[in-house]
C-alpha cells in the first residue's frame, strides 16, 4: 500500500492559481501537474470558499504543542544525563 502523497500550501496556491487563469481547465493543468483533476477541483473549491485562510494544514496547536513538550522533553533529559555522567566523573576524580 502506498503512502498518501502530501503538497504544500505554495504548491496548492500555485495550482489553483494556474487552474484560475482564463481559457485553462483543471483537468489541463492536472494533467500538467501530474496530479488528479478531482483534486484540484477540490483546492479550488476549499480555496474560493475559505480564501487566504485555505490550505492551513491538518495539524492543531495542540498537537504542535505536544511535538514541542516532546522536543524539550528529550533536550532536557539529555542534558539530566550529561551532568549525571560529569557529576560521576568528578567524584571519582577527587577520591
């Protein structure tokens, strides 16, 4: 099984923008694009009806909060284990 292919917001925009123009269909710039022209019909609707705010992705902040707390999480927990090792270290040293 395949994995879902992802686009990014600029390429969306640009796809939409090129499916806009007077004179070109969607179907045109899919085959152009390489993609399906269901799918660019959809950009087009999500981005005629939600304008500048369309394509924000499936993320929430929450979720980038929790990837973040993660992040830190693991920084932190180097640095517990890099003073723990020094601390070791320099209390075999002044024995």
């Amino acid at each position: 099984m395949s994995k879902r292919k992802r686009f990014s917001q600029e390429f969306k925009r640009g796809a939409v923008e090129q499916a806009s123009q007077p004179g070109v269909s969607c179907a045109q710039v899919a085959r152009e694009l390489g993609i399906a022209a269901n799918l660019l019909s959809r950009w087009k609707r999500e981005a005629d009806s939600e304008g500048h705010h369309a394509f924000g992705g499936s993320g929430k902040p929450r979720d980038e909060e929790v990837a973040r707390l993660k992040r830190e999480l693991a920084r932190v927990k180097k640095e517990r284990d890099f003073l723990r090792a020094a601390a070791t270290f320099f209390a075999k040293e002044s024995s």
